[in-house]
C-alpha cells in the first residue's frame, strides 16, 4: 500500500456500487500522486483499482460504518483522505495530500454540530485515539449521537480538530470538490 490511501465506505446493499466505481475514476483523473484507493465495505461486489477492506465484523450498522476511518489497523501508518461516496470530484485533489497534521474535517455551519465528515483527513498514524475513545463508549456515544450521527460524535471525540476550509486554497471546495447535499465553501 502506498503511504497515501483515499478512502470510501460502502456499507449496505442500498448503496448502489457504482457510486465506488465513479469515485474510483474520478479520483484516477484528478490525483496525480501515487496512492492506494480503498473502500471500507460489508458488501461482497469488487472491482479492480480499488482495494477493499470488509469492515463487517465491527458490527457497525448504517452511518456508524464512518467511525472506521479510525480503526488504525486497516490504514497503517499512511496518510488517509476520506470522501463520501457522493462527492463530486471536478479539479487537482492534491492539496488534501498535502494538509498538514493529526486531522482534519470539514466545517459547517447550517446544520446541528460544526463538524461534517463528508471529508476528513488523517496524518499518518495519527487518529487513533478517536478510534480507541469511540470503542471504549461505544454504545453510549451511539445513543448520544443517534440523531446528528458520526460526526457530532467525531466532535465530541476531538473538539479541536482544524477545519479544512482553513487548510486549504480558499476556491478549493468551489473549483475542486463539491458535495450534493451541503455547500461547503459558505461553511467558515
């Protein structure tokens, strides 16, 4: 595996599989750097340029799955940029290869919390307390967070995580990601 992975979940069947396929390729065409694209995933379906890690035996269900970016096994000592499966990819991805540090999250404003994990970034290595602090208290951060999700959870794990929006070329989230459901870019 190369020391920079860029990561997805897949996890239950009503997420259609080639919505990993679509970021496979969009990833291919706007990272010129080498890395390693891995899909977190309880489903059985494959494909190639994608290598994948089945997450099931966490026994996680629904969006609680994103809580595995953390799991420190899985990604070694390498850098990890995490993306939603519907992310729209349209420009150069490298400046998240490059944000510097433990983590980082995006920044919301909109909506209940401040964190949105639609994209994080972990330092090589790093992280791994939120991993070990969300399994230690499983069940009550579950409940706690059962109406705001991972990453109010995320959160309350790591309060002070830098945002990327502040990491990154102000147009990045306008000229280089774009989400569906959220417009990052209005979120400092």
């Amino acid at each position: 595996m190369s020391g920079l992975i860029v990561a997805c979940i897949r996890a239950s069947e009503s997420v259609p599989f080639d919505l990993v396929t679509t970021l496979r390729n969009r990833v291919a065409k706007n990272l010129p750097l080498p890395y390693t694209m891995v899909c977190l995933t309880d489903q059985p379906e494959r494909c190639s340029d994608v290598t994948f890690v089945d997450i099931s035996a966490f026994d996680l269900m629904g969006w609680w799955n994103k809580m595995v970016v953390f799991e420190p096994l899985w990604r070694g000592r390498a850098n990890v940029i995490y993306l939603d499966l519907d992310i729209d990819i349209v420009g150069d991805l490298s400046p998240l290869a490059d944000v510097p540090g433990e983590f980082a999250i995006l920044s919301q404003k909109h909506v209940a919390g401040r964190y949105n994990s639609a994209v994080m970034v972990l330092g090589g290595g790093m992280g791994n307390f939120v991993w070990h602090g969300f399994e230690r208290r499983r069940e009550l951060l579950r409940m706690t967070h059962r109406l705001a999700g991972p990453s109010s959870c995320i959160e309350e794990l790591y309060p002070s995580a830098p945002f990327l929006q502040r990491l990154l070329p102000p147009d990045f989230f306008e000229n280089h990601l774009r989400w569906s459901r959220l417009d990052a870019r209005r979120s400092l």
